[in-house]
C-alpha cells in the first residue's frame, strides 16, 4: 500500500480526454487556467488551475496517506501489473449533480511511491468497459515500458 509521501503523476494523454470533458462541460471548474505563456508549465501546475482535477488529486492522495483508499476507488478486477509493484484502481467521481452513475471514471494505478493517473473519461465517453479496459492497460503498459 503508497505511503503518504507520494508522487502524482498524470499520463500524457490524459490532458487530451480532458481536454474533451471540459469541452462538454462549460462550467469553469473543469477549465484549465493557464498564463499564455505555456512554456514550462508542469503536470502539477495543471492541476492546481483546474478546481475538478485537484479535487480529484487531493482526494486520491488523501485516501491513500490514510490507507483509505478501498473505500473511494476499487481495485479493478483484473490486476496484470502486481507482479511490477502496481495496483489498478476504477474510480467514479460525480459531476454536474448527477451523481457517481453519470460522471466520471477514473482509472489510476499506485506503488509503494507513486500515484499514476492514467484515464478519465465520462462515462458517456466510454463506449464499452472492452474499449476502456483496452485503451487504459495500453496506456499502463506504455508508461511502465
């Protein structure tokens, strides 16, 4: 199980989905607030400007210092990366007061040190659990490459 000194790390193509969940969702906390000046602007930085995206992170982190973290995400039922120190977790996360069932899911693997959000997508986005399931152990096994 992560201590609570851990580092949070975002995959790259996650700035894309959200790029398209705040696309369909107007309201300004799921905007990135940025300076025009982008050079140099770290994952950390992101999500600090984006009022959703650090709710996320916080309570991800916070879950896990507590060793609480079962209680917000669940480990997802195929674990491939345990035998590499990691634990895949599913998560949903409500939005527009409509609850859990038609938010976000969000799908973030840990270690010993490490926080590693590799999806997000509403659930509209996801088409089946095959096509998730497929694009996110993808992106895992990338990042862990």
């Amino acid at each position: 199980m992560p201590n609570g000194n851990n580092n949070f790390t975002v995959h790259p193509k996650v700035w894309k989905d959200w790029k398209i969940i705040a696309k369909h969702h107007k309201a300004k906390e799921f905007q990135i607030f940025l300076p025009d000046d982008h050079s140099g602007i770290t994952d950390e930085i992101k999500i600090d400007s984006t009022p959703q995206l650090k709710a996320i992170r916080n309570s991800i982190t916070n879950a896990t210092a507590s060793l609480q973290l079962e209680s917000i995400a669940n480990p997802y039922d195929r674990q491939p990366f345990l035998s590499l120190g990691w634990k895949v977790y599913k998560m949903r996360w409500g939005i527009d007061n409509k609850g859990k069932s038609s938010g976000l899911r969000i799908i973030f693997c840990t270690n010993k040190e490490n926080i590693l959000l590799i999806f997000i997508a509403t659930k509209n986005d996801c088409a089946t659990e095959t096509k998730l399931e497929k694009e996110f152990l993808s992106r895992i096994k990338t990042y862990l490459s």
